[in-house]
C-alpha cells in the first residue's frame, strides 16, 4: 500500500513539472510568440514590402559608410 502511494505521489510530482525547457518557459512563452503573429496583437503594423526596403536601404547605407571610410582613407594617408 506505501509503495503504491509513493508511486502515485512520485507520478503526480513528475506530472506537474514541465517536461522541456519550453514548456517551463524558458527560450519564449508560447502565448508570446503566437500574439506576435496574430492580428490583435496591439502595436505598429508595418506592410512587408516597407520592412523589406527600410531593410535593403540600411544594408546599402552601411555599405556605402564602408566604401567612403576607405576612401577617404586612401585620400588621407
């Protein structure tokens, strides 16, 4: 009989912890992560095609920085 108990107990115990990380919430809550892709989720909706260019833009201007700092360099030295 105290070995059934203890059985029961041990397997209540093991029910009631997460089995992975995720679950225990560690690594993003997953009601997080879905209202990130929800459409009620409150905050700034931006269009994809602006988010792709504001992106393609930035690539461009760190690369232009880039190419000005070594020519410039080239000029100074």
């Amino acid at each position: 009989m105290r070995r059934k108990a203890a059985a029961d107990r041990a397997e209540k115990t093991a029910n009631l912890r997460p089995s992975s990380t995720r679950a225990a919430g560690a690594g993003g809550s997953s009601s997080t992560m879905l209202r990130l892709y929800t459409d009620e989720s409150p905050g700034l909706k931006v269009d994809p095609v602006v988010v792709m260019t504001l992106s393609v833009v930035f690539i461009f201007s760190v690369v232009a920085l880039h190419v000005i700092a070594k020519v410039m360099r080239r000029f100074s030295a």
